[in-house]
C-alpha cells in the first residue's frame, strides 16, 4: 500500500437516522486499484459507499481523498473532487434516452479521456441505442449506461454498488470485462457485491463487512474461502 493512498477512510460511523449502519470502519484505496466490499444484506456495504459519495454525512477526517478531507461534504462537492457512484439500481432517468443520460455525467466538465464516443466504444452495444429511451434496454444495457454516465464525469474513484444484482452470469461476465480498460486509463474502483466468486476475480484486495464491522482484509489472492465464509457470515 502506498504512504499517500487515494482515499484513506478512518474509524468511520454512519447512520441511517437513529441507526447506526457502521462502526469504526477503516479501509485504504491506493491510486489504479480496485477493491472489493463484500458481505451479506445490512452488513453496511452501501452505507460505506454512500458515506464516500456524501450522501451519509460523516466526520470530516473520517474520509480523506487525494489527500483533503471529505466527510460531510454534500454529494455535489464530492462529485466535483472526482469520485462517481454507479447506485444500486442504475438511477437512470427513464424519460430520457441513452445518451441524454450519458450527457448527464458530463455536465461537470472535468478534464479526462471520458466522453461519449469514448464510453460507445467501451460499451458499443450502447451506441446502437443512443437514441432509445433507457427503459427500452434490456438489464445488464442499462447497467452499462449507468457506468458509463459515472464515467463521463471522467472521476478518480469510481464507486460501484452491486452492478451484478439481478443480472444473468454471461452478462455479469461481460460487463467485468470491461473494468481492466477502466482502471487502464488511471481510475481506481470500489466494487459493492455480493457474489463473492467475482468480487476475488475482479479486485486487488477484499474488505468484509460483517453488521457493520470490518470482519476480513487482505489481498484477493491469499484469501481462502474458509476464511471468507467465518467473515461473511460471522461464524
């Protein structure tokens, strides 16, 4: 791990109201890695991604990227920084087409190699439909659109929350094939999932949460499944 990673989140507590989703969560993301976040329902996975977003307010040093610290900033300001969330559920704007909804990320007109000819040649089969409305694609198409729209905002993080939820296995495949060409061009990426078989494929290192709790990091590689399953399941 690097002396300066990109984001560096520190004994982290969040809250949904009154419940507390996280308990003194720490992690660290180096620049051009991909992490993953697995663990079972309500053990906090989102909570974490939407505390980076700024969607869950935090203590101001409990998230540091690039070196400033971001908790509490609201979602627009942390947006600007460069960290884009792909939400669970796509988030698309089901009145508008495919490429309005690409052009969307890009109102915030950060420098980057991210544009919409860009994102068509990462995903073509989203060129061929730019024109459609987004409700009239198909589930693992409209997940595209949704990665592509965070990518327009040419980010430094990227932040996905189960982008495999609910989509067929050959389409998950297809859609992960995609990330060695994004972190390729410098972006670092949170993965949020549940299918544990592709979070240790896809990533460097696995974070375990476990209600709430980091229960098992380490390197993808030299994580046993025995010792992922004791973590996942809290036996």
């Amino acid at each position: 791990m690097a002396e300066s990673p990109l984001l560096a989140v520190r004994d982290l507590d969040a809250f949904y109201g009154d419940i507390q989703a996280l308990f003194g969560v720490s992690m660290q993301l180096a620049a051009g890695e991909a992490i993953a976040v697995i663990g079972a329902n309500g053990a906090g996975k989102s909570a974490l991604l939407k505390s980076i977003a700024g969607l869950i307010r935090a203590r101001p040093d409990a998230i540091v990227f690039d070196g400033a610290p971001i908790g509490g900033m609201p979602a627009y300001a942390v947006a600007a920084r460069g960290i884009a969330l792909v939400p669970e559920g796509r988030g698309l704007f089901a009145s508008l087409s495919v490429e309005e909804n690409l052009l969307i990320g890009g109102q915030l007109n950060r420098p980057g190699p991210w544009n919409v000819q860009r994102i068509y040649q990462l995903f073509p089969a989203l060129g061929e439909r730019r024109q459609l409305p987004s409700t009239a694609l198909s589930g693992g198409q409209q997940q595209m659109v949704a990665l592509g729209r965070a990518l327009m905002s040419n980010p430094k993080l990227l932040l996905c929350d189960e982008i495999s939820l609910g989509l067929a296995p050959i389409v998950v495949r297809d859609i992960y094939a995609r990330l060695p060409a994004i972190l390729g061009q410098g972006i670092s990426v949170v993965l949020v999932e549940q299918d544990i078989g592709q979070a240790l494929h896809a990533a460097h290192r696995v974070y375990c949460l476990q209600e709430g709790r980091v229960a098992l990091a380490g390197a993808a590689r030299d994580l046993s499944r025995e010792a992922i399953a004791a973590a996942y399941f809290g036996v």
